[in-house]
C-alpha cells in the first residue's frame, strides 16, 4: 500500500529547482523548458503568461505532476513530486490540486451536478460528493443549472461547472490553463471575478497560464517565458490593465 504523500507547513506553495524538460522529435532533441527556477508562496496569486510554444502548459504539466522533467526538482505545497510514484501523483492530485483546462471536457451523457460527483466517486461516497457539488455550483451561480447536460449550459456556465469540479475535495492549489480561451470578453470578466472570490473563500494558491492580459492583471506577480526560460517578471501591487506586447513579444 502506498502512503500518501504528506503536506510540511510554512513552506512555499510551489518550489522549482533547475528545472529543465526536453522532447525527442524526428531524431531532434526539443527543450521545452530550460533551467527553471521559481517560487510560488503560499496564498499567492501568479500568472504565466508568453509567446505560444514558450513552455506554460509544460511547466503546469510539471508542477502538477501530469509530466516529470528531465532534469531538476520540483516541490509542490512541500512536498517533492518528481520522483514519486504514478499512484503517490494521482492521489496527491486528487487530496490538494484543482485542475481548470481551456475546454473543461465535461461528459455529455451526464448532468452538472454528476460531472462533478463523477469526477470525485473515487474518493468519496456518492451522497457526501452529491452535497459538496451542489453547494459549489450554487456558489458559482448555477443553482439552477444542476440537471442540465453539457449541451444546454453557455461556454461560460461550462467554464463555471469545470471550475467547480476543480474545487471538489477542497484542494490547495489551483491551476488554470488558458481558462478564457474560448470565452468572450464580458464572459471572461465574469470568471476572473469568480477566481478572486474563490481565492479568498477558499484559500487557495492559484497559478494560471494566460495569453490574456486581462486575466494575467488579477494575479500578483506575472512570470513571463521565451523560449522555455525566465525572462522576467512582473509584481503588479495594484489592479489595473496590462499591454499585450508585455505578455506576448518574445
């Protein structure tokens, strides 16, 4: 039986050391990213924003331990995960880390409320699960959205269910991959203003991955990659817009 890996206090949210990940294509050697170093603390707020093919989904990949890196270390709330188990990863994941991708892939045979519950049937009993997706939907604004399939919820309400789901279980840590991808601008704004508020209500650490300069200004810090590097960032101590060029120039 494996053990579950455990949560030390007082540490960073999220700790890379050298962090670099390379890909084998056509004979070619790939490098995702390159000697990454970077600390998220607890509570914080960060975006990470650049250029298409600067490495962001790779290093939330890594961070949430769906990949390993080729060289490196990688703490996460404490805890080292590049060299656990596939198993220890899984249900690491499942007891501290909430995942919000661009398309939420919700199942289109159920209902939001049982996407939710399904996603979570694993690790809980179905009538705990049932009650603690209820009262998140409700939160989100979707209270009366709880029977409705897929296919009669709006790209945002869709959005809102798989934001739920993430928060299912309680989790620690939030990452978001280009959340507003396939949103609109008053629909976008609405999510940025439910990822505040679940924040401060549920306490979470939050890193997203953006192209968008409006999402990328509701977090604290904007880390920017090129080419699979640092190449700088950005500690914004007041909201307010950002440009563009300063997410996306290489």
């Amino acid at each position: 039986m494996s053990v579950p890996l455990s949560l030390p206090e007082r540490l960073p949210a999220i700790s890379l050391d050298g962090v670099s990940r390379t890909y084998t294509s056509g004979g070619s050697t790939v490098a995702a990213l390159a000697q990454i170093d970077l600390r998220i603390a607890r509570g914080e707020t960060v975006a990470i924003a650049g250029p298409s093919g600067s490495g962001k989904t790779t290093l939330l990949n890594l961070v949430s331990g769906l990949d390993r890196p080729t060289a490196g270390t990688i703490s996460v709330l404490g805890t080292r995960i590049d060299g656990a188990s596939e198993r220890e990863l899984a249900e690491f994941r499942a007891r501290h880390v909430g995942l919000v991708f661009e398309d939420p892939h919700l199942l289109s045979g159920l209902t939001a409320l049982e996407n939710l519950v399904a996603a979570r049937l694993p690790f809980g009993h179905w009538r705990d699960l049932q009650a603690q997706a209820r009262g998140l939907l409700i939160e989100l604004g979707l209270g009366e959205r709880l029977d409705a399939p897929p296919s009669r919820l709006s790209a945002g309400e869709r959005q809102r269910v798989g934001l739920a789901r993430a928060l299912m279980g309680q989790p620690e840590l939030l990452l978001a991959d280009e959340p507003t991808g396939n949103l609109d601008a008053g629909t976008t704004e609405e999510l940025i203003g439910l990822l505040e508020r679940v924040r401060r209500e549920h306490d979470l650490t939050i890193v997203v991955c953006t192209h968008d300069p409006a999402v990328a200004a509701f977090a604290e810090r904007v880390v920017r990659l090129v080419g699979g590097r640092v190449d700088g960032e950005q500690r914004l101590d007041r909201p307010g817009p950002l440009e563009v060029r300063t997410l996306e120039e290489p």
